[in-house]
C-alpha cells in the first residue's frame, strides 16, 4: 500500500505521487472529497510530506505548501489480470477500475516565505510602537 504522512503524522492511502519543478501531483482514490479539501488546503500539514511504499520511505517533499487544485477522474482502469478472463470488459480480462482524485500543490519560494513573514513583523512592531507610544 502507497500512502503519504503529513507532517503531523496522520496518513493517507495515495496511488501515487509526481514531481515536475516546483508542482507536486498525488494521485488518491475517489472518496471523501470533503476531508480531501480539508487536508490539502491546512498548509501547516503539507511540508514536510512523505511518500512511503509499502512502509518504506521514498521521498520527501517540503515546500509544497499552496493548494493549486484538485481534478477529479471517474472509472480508471488500475489494472488488468491477464490470467483470468472476462468477456464484458475491454481486454477480454479482469479488470480493476477506480475514480481517482489528482490534488496539485505548488511550492512556494523561499523568498515569497519570508516577505510574508516580514510583512507581518513590520505590521507588529507598527501596532507595538503605537499602543506604547514609541516613535521609529
């Protein structure tokens, strides 16, 4: 079983995991669209993240902290059984379809980390010198 562990530790079970430049892509099944949003969209859980197959760390991925997205795709074939046959579908063999969710986070630059980060202390240290009546 595939599965990514937030940095909060909790799990979820993925079907797979992609990374091009600064887009991750985490392929999951289709349900529970709900919790789906909710995970994806609290930042403070996406970096780290991890990937494991089978309990066996793959990869790590920190930064990805901006949900871009999320794509849903009904009845994909997962897989096919070659050794047992089966007239009504496609291939003449047992198949395995499922709908799949695709979440697209995107990296955030180190550098648009910061200037948040000093945007908000410069507003802190405005309000500070106000309430106390220091001038700066």
């Amino acid at each position: 079983m595939n599965k990514l562990r937030f940095s909060d530790n909790s799990e979820m079970e993925v079907i797979g995991v992609s990374c091009a430049g600064n887009i991750l892509k985490i392929n999951v099944p289709g349900n529970g669209l709900d919790n789906l949003v909710t995970d994806f969209k609290d930042s403070a859980k996406l970096s780290p993240l991890r990937y494991f197959e089978d309990d066996v760390l793959l990869r790590g991925y920190a930064g990805y902290t901006k949900f871009d997205g999320m794509d849903y795709t009904p009845d994909v074939l997962q897989e096919v059984d070659y050794t047992t046959e089966d007239v009504t579908t496609e291939s003449g063999f047992r198949e395995v379809r499922a709908d799949i969710v695709t979440i697209t986070l995107e990296k955030v630059p180190a550098v648009a980390i910061v200037a948040a980060r000093t945007e908000k202390n410069t507003a802190d240290i405005d309000y500070l010198a106000m309430e106390t009546g220091v001038e700066l």
